[in-house]
C-alpha cells in the first residue's frame, strides 16, 4: 500500500514532465524535462523493487542514475556546440 | 517499534509524493524555462530525499539501505551539476529570460541582445590581450 501510493505520484508526475517535454517551446524545455524524467525514473525503479519484493532492482537505479547525469551533461554540450568532441579550454566561452 | 517505522516511512513517503507533484505542477505551469528549473530541481531535491528515506525506514540497517544512500548521494550531486550546465548552456545559446524582476530589467534580457554582444566582445578582447 505504501509502495503503491508512491508509484501512483512518481508516475504522475512523470507524465506532467512528459507533457512539457512534448510541448516546451525551445530545446532547453525538453532537456530539462527529460532530465526530470530520468530522476523520476530512478526512484520508480527503487519503488518497483520494494513493491515487488526484488531489492535487487536497487543495482539497476543506481546506474540509471549515473547514466542519466552522462546523457544529459552530452545532450547540453552537443545542443551547445554542435560537436561532441568540442575541447573547452582553446576558446575563451568556455566548456559546460 | 514496527509501527513508529512505518509511521515515519509513511511520512517520507506522502511527503515526498506530494513535493513530486508540486515539482511536476511547477514544471508544466510556470511561465519560463529558468523558472520551470524550479520545479526541476524541488523534484529533485526534497521529492527524492523524502521518498528515500522512507524507503531506507522500511529496509532497516542492511545493504539495501547502504545503496539507497549511495542513490541519494549521487541524485544530490549529479542534479545541481546539470541544472547548472543546462542554465550555462542556455545563457550561452542567447535563450533570454522572459520574467521581469519588479518591472527591472535584467542586463541579458533585451530584445535583439544589444547587452549581451559587446560583453562577449570585451571579454574576448581583454583575453586576447593578456595572452
């Protein structure tokens, strides 16, 4: 019962991040929202874990945590410079 | 003492399901993207943290625990960076805030970005010197 009722507010509130990722007016918008989306995403999984009885999907939340913070510092630098490959320290703007 | 616990994980856990929610309110609602970072970061701040910890209350002092702390740690660290590289990156890409402070205008916010230009010019100038 506990499990259950922070599934049903983990995923509605990942649907209202769904929403301003479908219509946020600039690209910034979406990646904030998909970067909200992850987070959220961790903390289902860590519920869905207690809530089936498996902790072992602990394992699983705490590399979507790290792979969710990678894939947004590389979605921000390529948004930013149109090139992954970009070194920050030549250019007086500066890396991310 | 089983019920002092769960009375303390149902505490962390609608806490932290209703602060999500707000987040998520806040993230559909609010009028701009550097405000809709608000909402972004109660989500992933105190949302998460409550949740958490009621989870940890239910799993007692095992190794489930030890990695909820470590979800938390790294959720804590992780978020303020990009939020801040995603702010950064905004700046950088001339995506203007559009809320006014008490009718002042912030020195990034003009319309065709007469502020903005000559600052990066001066700064690249004042380092091509030095070097």
């Amino acid at each position: 019962m506990m499990f259950a009722v922070a599934a049903i507010a983990v995923l509605v509130t990942m649907a209202l991040a769904l929403i301003r990722a479908l219509k946020g007016p600039s690209v910034y918008d979406r990646i904030l929202a998909v970067n909200s989306f992850g987070t959220l995403t961790v903390i289902l999984i860590s519920v869905h874990g207690f809530l089936a009885g498996r902790p072992e999907f602990l394992d699983l939340a705490l590399v979507y945590a790290l792979i969710n913070f990678i894939g947004t510092i590389a979605v921000t630098k390529f948004v930013t410079f149109s090139d992954m490959g970009h070194g920050g320290g030549q250019e007086e703007r500066g890396d991310i | 003492m089983t019920i002092v616990l769960d009375v303390l994980s149902w505490i962390g856990i609608v806490g932290g399901g209703i602060l999500c929610l707000i987040g998520g309110l806040g993230l559909v609602r609010l009028p701009d993207m550097y405000t809709r970072m608000h909402g972004a970061g109660i989500i992933d701040t105190l949302g998460i943290g409550l949740i958490l910890v009621g989870l940890m209350f239910q799993a007692g002092l095992t190794l489930i625990t030890a990695k909820l702390v470590l979800i938390l740690v790294f959720v804590f660290f992780t978020s303020p960076t990009a939020t801040h590289a995603l702010a950064r990156a905004a700046l950088n890409g001339g995506h203007a805030p559009e809320v006014e402070d008490d009718g002042i205008r912030l020195p990034i916010d003009s319309p065709d970005q007469e502020n903005m230009t000559p600052q990066v010019n001066v700064s690249r100038e004042t380092d091509s010197s030095k070097t």
